[in-house]
C-alpha cells in the first residue's frame, strides 16, 4: 500500500506541474506599455526587449522590474533614482549600461503629442 501512495504522489506532483506549466506558457506579456510623463509619454516596447535579453525574462523579471509592481510608479527623479538604484530603465540605459544612456536622448522615448 505504501507503495501505491508513493507512486500516487509522484503522478499527482506530476501532473500538478505539468499543469502549472502549461498555464504559466499561455500568459502573454504584453507587446507595449505606455507610460505617461509630463515630458511626454514613453512606450514601452516589450518585445524589443525581449529580444534584447535574448528571450531571457530573468534577465529584468523580478530583480529590475518586479512584475507585481507594474505599472511602474516613478515621479520627478525618476531617472536618477532608477539609475542608482540600478532599477526600472536605468539598470540599462545608463552611461556604460548595455543601451543608449538617457541623459540627452530625451526624445528617444518621451515622445510629445502633437498639438
């Protein structure tokens, strides 16, 4: 009978995971987010991203932008706290970071509306 339970947990555990897995493969992250900024909006593009980090979500999830927190809740000082902080946009697009440094590429992301 001991047994029997053993390999009935191991089946349960099994299909349990198999389960967890195929629901987290089915969320799909979103193409673009766009966040608004009094200098204008910036939109997000998550697939470059991805792309970016090679299709390595672990790259930024959780430990630069946790997933939980979204949408992203930066004021005034966003960039510099998010630099030093090595967080948000500023863990990459910092003077030696792996992208474009924000400092002077304003326009790059914050794009005005038109009048």
């Amino acid at each position: 009978m001991r047994r029997f339970f053993a390999s009935g947990t191991v089946i349960a555990f099994g299909l349990a995971f198999a389960t967890g897995a195929l629901v987290a493969e089915d969320k799909k992250p979103p193409e673009k987010i766009t966040y608004e900024a009094k200098p204008g909006p910036v939109t997000f593009d998550h697939t470059k991203h991805v792309e970016a980090a090679k299709k390595d979500c672990k790259a930024c999830h959780d430990a630069i932008f946790p997933q939980a927190k979204a949408p992203l809740d930066y004021k005034e000082s966003m960039h510099k706290k998010a630099e030093t902080d090595k967080k948000s946009c500023g863990a990459c697009h910092v003077a030696g970071g792996t992208s474009f440094e924000s400092k002077g590429n304003c326009a790059k992301c914050h794009v005005k509306k038109p009048a």
